[in-house]
C-alpha cells in the first residue's frame, strides 16, 4: 500500500488539507472488484464507509438483483473527502484509488468525475455499460456507469444504471467461467 493509504488508514486525516471527513476504502481487500464512487455523501461520512447513502441503497438493490452481493467487493472513492479545490487533495484520492485497482479484474466506474479523471473528459452517459480501457488500471474489464444517485436527483436514470451494471455483472461472470 502507499504512503498515502497507510496514512488514511491510521489517522482519517487528509494528508493535504488535514481534513478529518475521510472515508477510506472498504469491503473484501481480497476481491477481484473495485467499485469507485465520486465522493463521500452524507450518511458515508456519518458512518466513516463509502456507498451506504442513496446511492449505495440503489447500487445495492441493483446489483443484488443481478446476483452480486455489494459487501464482496472493494469499495471507495475518487475524493477520500467532501470535494474541494485543492488539486492536491484529488491526486492523493486518485492514488489511493490506483492502488485498490492493482490486481483488479473488474472496475465499475461510477460517475462523471470518475469518468473525467479515469478515462477521458467526456460524459458517463456517452460510455455507460461500455468497456473502456484506462491508462491508470490494467483490469481485463472496466466499465462506466451514471451514478446510481441519478434516480434521485433528476428522477430519471434508473435504465441507464441498470443497463449499466447488468453489462458489467455480465462481464464478470464471463470472466470468473474462463
């Protein structure tokens, strides 16, 4: 693990900013999935875990229904912390999230930001339920998807995040039959 992570892990403390609303990485650290969310909502930095708001309830139900039980994966964040404009901040949350996704077979990208930072400048919704290649990750399967709290803000979206993550449940049973 990098320094960086190793900080986190011991004191939840932005190593830039020193902010203390830091949610590290979570779930099976063994998986052969990460899924990378934007940033820590509300309920994620009440309890010091990611994807346990609104959006992880939906992320949750949806990837239950297809047969993937979220709690065996490898979560975390791009952002270890609310956003700010510190550049600083957003690199060290970007090689916390480079250092989960080594060893990955299968990365679900969740979100613009992600998207943005990960892949190129252009819009989940122009990629969602793509694979897409990443010059960051060497994971044989990485796809995009809306994040799921879409469904919430806009009230719309819901089949373009199951269209998405049933793409990418897909993709990982082909891979674990090979």
């Amino acid at each position: 693990m990098t320094d960086d992570w190793e900080f986190f892990e011991q004191q939840f403390e932005c190593p830039v900013c020193k902010s203390e609303d830091c949610v590290p990485p979570v779930g099976n650290i063994k998986s052969k999935i990460l899924i990378v969310a934007e940033f820590p909502g509300e309920k994620e930095l009440e309890k010091g875990i990611p994807m346990v708001g609104n959006m992880g309830f939906v992320l949750r139900q949806e990837l239950g229904h297809l047969g993937l039980d979220l709690k065996s994966t490898r979560r975390c964040n791009l952002w270890q912390h609310p956003p700010n404009k510190n550049q600083k901040c957003l690199e060290t949350g970007m090689k916390v999230v480079i250092e989960e996704a080594k060893g990955k077979q299968a990365i679900l990208l969740l979100g613009d930001d992600v998207v943005k930072v990960f892949i190129d400048d252009r819009s989940v919704m122009k990629i969602s339920g793509l694979r897409v290649k990443s010059s960051y990750f060497s994971a044989p399967i990485i796809i995009a998807c809306p994040n799921p709290a879409l469904v919430f803000h806009k009230g719309r979206g819901i089949g373009e995040v199951r269209l998405a993550l049933s793409k990418f449940v897909k993709a990982v049973k082909e891979q674990n039959k090979k």
